[in-house]
C-alpha cells in the first residue's frame, strides 16, 4: 500500500474523524490483512488437490487413498507394487482412516514397512511383501 494513503488514512481515524470509510479504504489499508487471507484461502479451496467440491458447493476433504480396511491395503499395496509406483507414506494412511496404526499393525508379515524423512519429518513407507520373490 501507498505510504502516503496510510498516513492519511492513519490521520483520518486517529483524529477521530467521522469521515465514512469505504469498503476498498479499509481493505487498502490493511486493517484486515487476515481477512484478506481467509478470503484467498477459501477462493483456492476449489483447486485444493485434497478438498472436493460437491454439486451444492460444498467442501468435503479427499483423503489421498480410498482405504476403509486391510483389504482395501493390502490391494492398494500390491497394485502399486506391480505398477512400480513406490510405498504408501503412514501419514497418508493416517489421512485415510482413523486406525492407522493398528491397521498397520494388522498387515503383520504381509507388508513391509521401512522407517524414513519425509518432508523434514520421520515417517514409515509401507510396501507389499511379494512373497514370490525370493532374492537370494
């Protein structure tokens, strides 16, 4: 914003001026920057890869992965195993269902899980155990 604007701005109302002010006056001076923010945030919730949009215009979050159980794992696991597509992160997982943990916990031998840095922060990629596959 214009120096000169917020000085008279400031002038204005810290004399106690009973000028009206518009709606693009107090948005140019910045008296509502956070408001400003929540307008923006919610303008880009549409294009959020992780927030859709129902018909009637409301948001519902989109969890990265259609996971309500070990079955529906365990097929996601093997999927992207055959496509080479690389492990499921726990914290996707977590996003996903509530139990995460205990979901994990139930693969036992039939998934593989490696302790990693994700992003800065410590996280466990989950991969399938192809038993097949015998490397030595």
């Amino acid at each position: 914003m214009d120096e000169s604007l917020q000085a008279a701005n400031d002038e204005q109302h810290q004399g106690q001026s009973d000028i009206p002010c518009s709606s693009s006056t107090i948005s140019n001076a910045g008296y509502f920057s956070t408001l400003a923010k929540i307008v923006d945030h919610l303008k880009n919730l549409p294009v959020n890869p992780r927030i859709q949009v129902s018909e009637d215009g409301k948001f519902k979050f989109k969890p990265p992965y259609k996971i309500n159980g070990k079955k529906n794992l365990l097929k996601l696991l093997r999927k992207r195993h055959e496509n080479a597509d690389g492990a499921v992160l726990l914290s996707d997982l977590a996003e996903c269902v509530p139990f995460s943990e205990k979901l994990l916990e139930s693969l036992g031998k039939e998934a593989i899980v490696i302790v990693t840095k994700w992003n800065g922060k410590q996280d466990k990629a989950i991969l399938w155990n192809d038993q097949s596959t015998d490397f030595l």
